[in-house]
C-alpha cells in the first residue's frame, strides 16, 4: 500500500514536471502542395487575327460575356482554377483607335491599383519583333498579371490572369508564376494574321 501510494505520488511528480516544462509551439502556417507540370506548347486552333503558341494544360473557349467580341478567348487552367482571358480589337489604321485602346487598357489595370501593394510595369520586346506592355501586381488583387500588344495599326490584343479561387494570392504564388512564363511564351511566339507567311 505504502508503495503504491509512493508510486502515485512519483507519477503525479513527474506528470507536473514534465507539464511544467515543456512549451508550446505553434505549427507555422503552412501551404497546400501544388504540383505544377512540366511546360508544354501547343499552336492556337482556329481562324483568328493572331496565332500563338499557348500552354498544352489550357483549353480554349471563346468569352461568352455579353459584351464578348469576336476572337475573344479565354485559356482556361481547370487545374488551378485559372483563367487567361485575351480581348482582340482591329485598330482600322486608325491612331485614334489605337489610343483608346490603350487607355482603356490602362484604366483596367488601374481599377486593382486600390488592393495592389505594388505594381510593376515592363516592356517586352519578344523573338517576333512585337513590343508588349506587361504588368505584374502584387497583393490580393483579382487579375496578378496582364498585357497588351499591337502593331497600332490593325491589331490590339490585351489579356489578364484571373483566379477562380478565394485561395489567397501568396499561396498561389507559384501557379502565379507558373502561369506567367506561359503568358511570356505566347507573347513570343506571337504572330498576326498576313504576316510571316501566316495566312
């Protein structure tokens, strides 16, 4: 009886000590895994002004908005829930159209500038002789990349990286960035229709 007693006492002793010292730490905050495929390019499909090369992981589909026009298309990643949706207007030789179109381009990218932390603006002069406008924003912004391009006498094609997720932007960062190389790659390999012998 005296031993159990003593053997109790001893436990409760070291259950309190053990308790006493040892401190918690908190887990860190931690991100799902995202497994991002090694890149592939396929040609556009189709009968449009502009041919490129795009992600073999995007599926095509023309914009069904109301206000969609035609060669208005989307590069849907279904995997990442992402979403590149490019806008395609004729300037008709006209520098009034072009300006506009520009503008319009740089009202869009200011309507994030309220969330965005910080804005980054490039020029790209890619393998094709085209020279685009790039954009990339920072923080919970809904679009994190977008460009436009043109030869400002007949083509204008703009395009934007939306996320169909509330997933945060810093856990997305590497579909982000992912993304964006496939956006470089199209911007590349960018040809309009007439030119190059692309007919």
């Amino acid at each position: 009886m005296l031993y159990q007693k003593i053997f109790i006492l001893g436990l409760l002793a070291w259950l309190v000590s053990a308790c006493g010292s040892s401190s918690y730490v908190p887990k860190p905050k931690g991100y799902n895994r995202i497994d991002l495929p090694e890149p592939k390019y396929v040609a556009l499909v189709g009968d449009y002004p502009y041919q490129f090369e795009h992600s073999a992981y995007a599926q095509i589909r023309p914009d069904s908005a109301k206000i969609a026009e035609k060669y208005w298309i989307h590069l849907k990643y279904n995997q990442f829930k992402a979403d590149v949706q490019l806008t395609y207007k004729n300037v008709q030789q006209d520098p009034k159209f072009f300006a506009e179109f520009v503008d319009d381009s740089h009202k869009l990218i200011s309507k994030h500038f309220i969330k965005a932390s910080g804005v980054e603006e490039d020029i790209i002069k890619t393998k094709t002789g085209k020279t685009a406008a790039v954009y990339t924003l920072e923080g919970e912004v809904p679009s994190q990349f977008q460009f436009y391009v043109s030869d400002s006498t007949r083509h204008f094609l703009r395009g934007a990286l939306y996320f169909r997720t509330a997933t945060k932007n810093d856990s997305l960062a590497p579909v982000i960035e992912y993304i964006k190389k496939d956006i470089v790659h199209l911007l590349e390999t960018l040809q309009w229709k007439g030119e190059n012998n692309l007919q």
